[in-house]
C-alpha cells in the first residue's frame, strides 16, 4: 500500500529510482530476518579464523569476528558442499564446506586452560548457539580461553569434520604461547561429542591429542545403540553400502569398507590408556542418545586406567547444552533444576586439572 501511494503521489519519478526504492524495502526485510537469527548474548568472538580459504564466501552467519584471518591449512579433501550457508534462529548451521572455521574467545585473565568446542547437531547442522557460543560465555567467566569449530559436515566424507578440528589442535597448539594457553582439552555435544571422542581417541600426535574431554549427552558407539542420525551423516547409509546393482568384488569390497568404518567410528572400542582424562554428562530419559552411550565409555575409561568423571541426570532429554535462563529466557531452560549443579561440578572438575 505504501508503495502505491508513493507512485500515485509522484507519477513522474523515474523508473530507476522506484526500483532502488523497492530493493531497499528487500534488504531492510533481509535484515529484520537476520536480527531475528542474533543469538541471546551480545558476545562476539575475539578473532574468527578461516582453516582453509583466505576469504568468507556466502556467510550468513551473525556471530562472526571483525577480525578474519586464515589459518593457512591446504584441503586435502573437500567435502563437495557449496553455495550459502543455511542458518535457522536457533544457529543451526547447515552446508558448511570451504567456510570452515573457529572462533576465538580469549577471557580478560586466561587460567592457562583452552577448550576446543564441538557442537553438535547429528553432522547434519552445527548448533552454533546452543553448544557454540553458549559455551564459550561460561567458559570465560573461568578465564578459560576457547575455540568453537565450525566443521564440514561429511557430506559422504566422513574424514573432513575430524580434520577439521585436528586442524584446531594444531594451530591452538602452535599459538599457545602467546595465548597463555598450557592445557588445550576438547569439548563436543551429541554428535559433536562423537567428534570430540573421535579426537580423543583417534589423534595422530601429541599435538592433535587433546589433554582433557569433555562429552556432553555424546554418541559413541555405532553399535545397535547409535543415534541413527549421527551413523547415517557421518559414514552413509547401509543401502549406499549394500548396493546389489554392483558386481561382487565391489560389493565385497564396499561392505568390508563399510564394516571398517562402523568398527573404527564405535568409539568405545578405541579407548585405551592414552585416552585423556574424560567428564561426561546425560541424561537418563534421553530419548535421542542412549545414556548407555556414556555409560559404555565410562565402563572403558575405567578398564584402562584413564581418570573419567560421570554425571547420569534423572530428566532434561537431549540438547540442553548451554542454553540457560540467562540466553533463553525464564522457563524455557528444561534443564533448569540441575544446571546449577552441573556447572559447578564441571567447574571443580576444570580446576582439578590445572592443580
């Protein structure tokens, strides 16, 4: 209506200047839409570093550094996703490919520790808000230093989100220095906390082997247990696998590949005493994750030695991560009756490793 009245009222405006008119309508309507994607803290990384290319290409992600740079690493493999990144209110992000990255928080009085943030979202989505910047909030009112890794997603390329966070480990390792970082663990939610045991667990140096984990509500196994989603994202359904269509030798040779894959992604199976000292949390009635997930790797920690601390909540599902009063507002925490506790238990935990 308004914009009807404007040509009733000035019929003679040129025709240029009416579209530019309505393109500025378009991008005020973009930009309301992206308000609505801020997350509930004006909280902004320090520092957003690029772990492949030079440049952000198709971002639409609101938490975001003014001060980009790149870490320099060569992609080995790409995970073959382009285009823009999708990114709901909730800071779910989808389709990341050549934008991975992290962001860098660093407290005003560091403690000396670092953690190395995986958030989850079943290697289908990030969950930047939740599990990402949440964290990073608490973390440094411990004067904790951190880093939340927006990894690949697989996209048939189980190899590129672990990559990517080993890719973390090596450039935090390589600034700890100057950071005041001594002690750099990893963290990871859901799916993302099958990444971080994936970390713990599959390192291929002291410099990607992370000194302490933290693994909140994680998958671990891909054992009749699994999250299927996770599974699924990360290695392919079994009908990718099990294709009939193909000649023998390359369905054998698929299914034996196939069969590798779920041995070395069931994560219970690759501890032993080099695993890093391990807090885990779940809760009892989640109903997405088993908590005989973290029980399983509870049970292992223990038969190898590997000092593990474990909190089994009665209620509160999945996916409560960091999301407390103080980001969602009053009454929306369903895990409101323990986080308290919990912080504080994870927070003596943290303090215990750096005596």
């Amino acid at each position: 209506m308004a914009i009807l009245v404007l040509l009733n009222s000035y019929s003679q405006m040129k025709k240029s200047a009416i579209l530019s008119f309505a393109l500025c309508i378009i991008a005020g309507s973009a930009a309301m839409a992206q308000v609505r994607n801020q997350p509930g803290t004006k909280l902004r990384p320090d520092e957003t570093v690029l772990l492949y290319g030079d440049r952000l290409i198709d971002n639409t992600d609101p938490v975001l550094a003014a001060k980009v740079t790149s870490a320099g690493f060569e992609m080995l493999c790409d995970n073959g996703l382009t285009g823009e990144e999708e990114i709901n209110p909730s800071g779910n992000i989808g389709n990341i490919g050549a934008n991975a990255r992290f962001d860098l928080y660093f407290p005003k009085k560091p403690n000396g520790q670092m953690v190395i943030v995986c958030p989850g979202g079943g290697y289908g989505i990030v969950s930047s808000y939740n599990e990402g910047i949440y964290v990073a909030d608490w973390m440094l009112s411990k004067g904790i230093t951190v880093a939340v890794v927006k990894y690949r997603l697989p996209n048939g390329h189980w190899e590129v989100p672990l990559t990517d966070v080993q890719n973390t480990f090596r450039y935090c390792r390589a600034h700890a220095e100057e950071w005041g970082v001594s002690q750099i663990g990893v963290m990871g939610f859901s799916a993302g906390g099958h990444l971080a045991c994936s970390a713990s667990n599959l390192f291929v140096d002291d410099v990607t082997r992370p000194d302490f984990s933290i693994l909140m509500y994680p998958v671990i196994t891909f054992g009749p247990a699994t999250h299927g989603g996770t599974k699924k994202s990360l290695i392919g359904p079994e009908s990718r696998w099990n294709d009939r269509s193909k000649s023998v030798s390359d369905w054998e040779k698929d299914m034996a590949q196939y069969a590798e894959l779920q041995r070395k992604y069931t994560l219970e199976n690759q501890v032993s005493e080099n695993t890093p000292v391990t807090f885990l949390a779940h809760c009892t009635d989640d109903n997405v994750v088993p908590v005989i997930n973290s029980i399983m790797y509870y049970t292992r920690l223990v038969d190898n030695g590997v000092p593990a601390e474990m909190h089994i909540y009665p209620v509160g599902g999945h996916g409560w991560g960091f999301s407390s009063e103080k980001f969602v507002g009053k009454g929306n925490d369903r895990f409101v009756y323990a986080r308290q506790e919990f912080e504080k238990s994870l927070e003596r935990w943290l303090k215990g490793l750096a005596e």
